[in-house]
C-alpha cells in the first residue's frame, strides 16, 4: 500500500467554553484511565487540550476508519507515545496529536512514520529572549542556529524562526517515537530557498526542507510547515518509501465540538443494544428487561433531544426518493440534500430520516 496522509486536523480549544455538563458529556467518550488522568490536571485549559486530543483520536478511527466509538481502545508505548489497540486492521495506521497554546492537532497517515508539533510562539515567563535563546542553543547545530539568529531579522522574527526549527526537530522524534532518546543536536534540518514565513501566514504552507542525520541526507522524509494562527506554527514529519512520490499538500481541517458529539452518540444506542445482547446471550438478564431499558433509553434521549439541545440545522432537499409511514413513525429516503449548520454547508448523497411523535406517554397533544 502506498502511503498516504488520511488526516490533518485542528481544533481551537479556545474557542470551546462548555458549560459543566457539556464537560462532563465530553469527558465520558474517552477511556476510563484517561477520563482519570485528565481529571488530575490543575489546569482546566490544560485539560481540555489533553481531553480534545483523546476525543480526535477516537473520531479519528470512527470518521475515517468506520469503527465503533466505544470499540476503539489505545494504550501507550514505553515513550509515552499513543497506540490503538483495538480494533485491528490490515494495514499499518500511524497517527500523532501535539497541543500548545489554544490548539490541538492531529496527522495520521498510512504505511508511514508520522508527527506531528505544534507551538505558540511566545517567551517563557520572566525570560527574555537571549535568556530563552541560551538556554536552548544546544540543542541545535551551528548552521541552524546562524539561520534562527540572522542578523537580518527582527528579535521576533528569530524567535519566529526558533519555534519552526523546534517543530521540525519534535515532528520527527515523534514520527520515529525514540524521545529523549535521540539527541535533538544530531538531526539537522536545512530549509529551501521557500519563502520565509517570520510573520505567522496562513496561507503558506512549506514543504521543501531537508533532513541531515550525522551530516547525511535523509531523502525519504518529508516535511510540511505552516501556521493555524498567527502565533501558532506546526510541522509534520512523514517518510514516504516510494521514489519520487509526493504527498498532496492540503490545509489542517477544523473540527469542532459539535462533530465530536456527534459522532460519538451516535454509537451510544448501537453499543447498549450490543451489550445488552450479550447479556442476554449470557443468560444474565431476560429479554424482557432488555426491552424495558430500550424503552427507557428511548424516552430519555427524546426527552434530551427536546430540552438541552440548542444547535440547529436546516436542509433542502434535493429529491424524495422513498418514504413511509408505520406505527406513528415516518421513514424518509432523501437523494442530495444540502444542510445548512451554524456556519458550515454539508452536501451528502443520500440520507434516511426517521421521525417520530416527541410526546411523551399519556401527555395530552397541544391544541391551539
């Protein structure tokens, strides 16, 4: 198989201030020793960065890969790296999350080493730059450092340069997983005749620059450089096996809460109907009692669906294909509908529809 980048994603935790509930929701879709070790932190925007990077790589292999959320289960290397464990898949699915400042990134790729590191640049508290400069130097070689401190460029424009360099250096200890084990002095990267970019552009992305291992070119590592803000640079490391292959060069997608929600209740419903099948398999309860919480499940999520949920969504549709109507509940088969979100357009081939009466038992219908 060809290797291939299956996903850059970026999510703004800045830009996500939940409420205590939603908090909660949010921090019940990941495993329970992480949902442990996030609690731990004193920080509540620290643990929303190290929350966010679990829940992406969950959606990660629900999105794209078509897994069950609550099937899905990492464990970590003795680097402390992220690794699936379950489920299991034909072919070799590397991926990496970095976060920093008010973002969380993940890259994941197929037949390839990846990393990804993310920065804010900004000084250290109570550092100057110089301060911030020597205690550092070491870790890079004489000819990057002459490029980070050029002369040419303003004191943040190096600092700029400083925290693109380091991202580099991180991206590829962290594609190859060997942390401090690797001496961050030994990897040397040359950058292209590219345009610089000292000023935190967006739109530009890098992609030419070199890696030198003990003086010696490394030509199946590639590298892609770019910025989600002004103030936040990221590089991702992958090595591609096949001569002369290019990866297509595209932007970090922007995910947001609302996808992640989404994606993982949407699987709530299926893996209690699996659970309580095995437990009914097992002769631990009857399929009576299955039923009855069925129905409880089925009362509770209306009963959510009608009072806590404040998103909403409109769509036009582009042609009934089928529908139908049984037992008060009406069945719908729509060919190319387009949905209009909060602030996103979706276009889909087909989607089914199922709607029923949001009246509770016994509750009188409002006539007016």
């Amino acid at each position: 198989m060809s290797t291939r980048v299956t996903a850059r994603w970026a999510f703004n935790v800045n830009e996500w201030n939940p409420s205590d509930e939603q908090y909660q929701q949010v921090l019940s879709f990941v495993q329970p020793e992480e949902k442990s070790r996030i609690n731990r932190f004193h920080s509540i925007e620290d643990a929303k960065l190290a929350l966010i990077g679990r829940c992406l790589m969950r959606l990660l292999f629900c999105k794209i890969y078509k897994s069950k959320w609550k099937s899905i289960q990492f464990s970590r290397t003795k680097e402390n790296k992220p690794i699936l464990v379950k489920p299991d898949f034909d072919h070799v699915i590397n991926f990496n999350i970095s976060h920093h400042g008010d973002w969380v990134v993940l890259v994941a790729g197929e037949s390839s080493l990846i990393g990804v590191d993310l920065m804010k640049v900004e000084l250290p508290f109570n550092q100057t730059i110089d301060e911030f400069f020597e205690i550092l130097k070491e870790q890079f070689s004489d000819y990057e450092w002459n490029v980070i401190t050029n002369p040419n460029h303003t004191r943040f424009q190096q600092l700029h340069q400083f925290y693109q360099y380091w991202c580099l250096k991180e991206s590829y200890v962290k594609a190859v997983g060997l942390g401090l084990n690797l001496d961050l002095k030994s990897i040397e990267f040359h950058l292209s005749n590219e345009t610089p970019n000292l000023s935190g552009n967006t739109q530009l992305t890098k992609s030419k620059t070199q890696l030198f291992i003990e003086n010696e070119l490394q030509p199946e590592w590639k590298f892609e450089e770019t910025y989600l803000d002004e103030l936040h640079c990221v590089s991702i490391a992958y090595n591609v096996m096949e001569e002369g292959k290019d990866i297509k060069l595209q932007n970090f997608e922007k995910i947001h809460i609302e996808e992640i929600i989404k994606f993982a209740e949407k699987f709530i419903g299926i893996a209690l109907t699996d659970s309580l099948d095995e437990l009914i398999q097992k002769e631990k309860i009857t399929p009576q009692l299955a039923m009855k919480v069925l129905v409880q499940f089925d009362k509770s999520i209306t009963e959510a669906l009608d009072t806590k949920v404040r998103n909403k969504a409109t769509f036009k549709a582009g042609h009934l294909h089928t529908y139908r109507f049984c037992d008060e509940v009406w069945t719908f088969i729509i060919k190319n509908p387009n949905f209009k979100l909060e602030s996103d357009q979706v276009l889909v081939d087909k989607i089914k529809i199922v709607a029923c009466n949001s009246k509770k038992p016994g509750e009188a219908e409002n006539k007016s």
